[in-house]
C-alpha cells in the first residue's frame, strides 16, 4: 500500500505544483535591428513590469504598437506595490505620461527620464514624491534603473519622438504581467485591488496594440477606450513612420 500510495504522489504531485504557477507569456518577438533602426522618431510607449525586470519600447508601425526591443531592468527598489510617500524606497506603479521637458539629458545618473511622479491618481490618493526617474548607472532609490547602454537606446527614441511631434509618451508601469494567473497568484495582496484598477489597461493593449487611454475618476483608474476612440485613433497618421523627418 505505502508503494501504491507514493506511486501515486509521484504522478499527481507535479500536477498540483504546475497548477499553483503563473500562466506562461509568450515572448514577443522584436522588429529586426534594421527596421528598429528606421524607426527612430516614430511614436512610442513603454511598458514596465517589476517581477519580470523588463522594461519594453514600443514604436508604431502603420496602426500598431510593435515591440522594438526589451531591456532588462538594473534595478529597482521597494518591491511589488505603488510608491505612497517620499522615503518609502518604492518604484511606482500605473500609468504615467513624459513630454520633452522630462527628459534630462545631463543627469548625474547619466541619462534620466521623468516618469511624472505623483500623477493625479497618486495625488489623489495623497501619495508623494519626486524625482521618480528611468535613469541610467544602474543604481536605484525609488526610481529604474537601466544600464548605460539600455538607457542611451531608450533615451534616444522617446526624446526622438517628442522632438519628431509625439506630444506626449505613455508610460504603463505594472508589478507583474497581468494575466489572470498571475492576478489570481497574487489575489490575497494588500495591493489586489489597486491591481485590478490597471490590468484593463494592460489587456487592452494586450488584445488591441495600442496605449490605453486612461483617466482617473472618483479616485479610481479607469479605462476610457472605446471602438470609436480606437478607429479614431488608428486612422490618423499612420504613415508617419516609414516617411520619418529627423529630429529637431
């Protein structure tokens, strides 16, 4: 009987620990290295996800988001969870946006870009902080931080396409990728329902490859894309990127 019985939890055993893992995420595949150079001035995004350590740019080719390149993350402090005061150590979580003025070309981290810390939702929250940055040295204090190497690449697109006519540049910023596995592998969180506020976000450029758009209502995140507001937004200048003009 004991041999049956370890038989048994020899086949069954693998099963129940399989169940317990994060659903699989396929890697996308990034355009190739001469389409991605090309591509520098076209419109961008970023997508941050902490537990993976990746940091993913984003160009628009025709009317999608097509994956350029994903960078692995030096560091980051504080752990899964939104930045709530000044001294917490925490790298932020949600959606925030970058203009020009932003960017910091002569950090004493090398290169920086303002994420735009606290957004009106952490404001609304009465979370504080600044000087929340992507940043190069690989040294971090609240902020993410890249390689040398990373940050020029990514600092070059993103200032390229501010400078090219993008007004501003999405940054979504997420603890984990928000499958349902994964939100039901972190389900007993103190951050679940903050999490649940920015996974449509991440669905819906999932499903459509385009930026949510997204707002801050009654001191929620909301998504506030629509069919129209998608249609609306995938017919306007969709040729830009294979007739870029240089950068100012």
């Amino acid at each position: 009987m004991v041999k049956i019985a370890l038989f048994f939890a020899m086949i069954f055993l693998p099963a129940v620990s399989m169940a317990s893992m994060p659903e699989p995420v396929q890697p996308l595949a990034p355009v190739s290295k001469e389409l991605k150079k090309q591509l520098i001035g076209t419109p961008v995004y970023l997508q941050i996800f902490k537990e993976e350590r990746t940091l993913e740019l984003y160009g628009k080719i025709g009317n999608e988001y097509r994956l350029l390149d994903s960078y692995r993350i030096c560091n980051f402090s504080g752990g899964l969870g939104p930045k709530r005061r000044q001294g917490d150590f925490k790298s932020p979580e949600g959606f925030y946006t970058v203009t020009q003025n932003q960017l910091k070309p002569d950090s004493r981290f090398y290169r920086a870009i303002n994420i735009g810390f606290p957004n009106q939702y952490d404001r609304e929250q009465g979370y504080d902080g600044k000087y929340l940055m992507i940043h190069g040295d690989c040294v971090s204090i609240g902020c993410y931080a890249m390689t040398n190497t990373y940050m020029d690449e990514i600092f070059n697109f993103v200032n390229a396409a501010l400078r090219n006519g993008q007004p501003e540049v999405n940054v979504s910023i997420y603890p984990f990728r928000m499958t349902d596995a994964n939100m039901q592998r972190h389900r007993n969180s103190t951050d679940a329902n903050f999490w649940k506020q920015l996974q449509p976000g991440y669905a819906w450029f999932a499903q459509y490859h385009q930026p949510p758009t997204v707002s801050v209502n009654s001191g929620r995140y909301v998504l506030n894309n629509s069919s129209s507001l998608m249609n609306s937004s995938t017919r306007s200048s969709s040729s830009s990127f294979f007739a870029l003009s240089q950068t100012k």
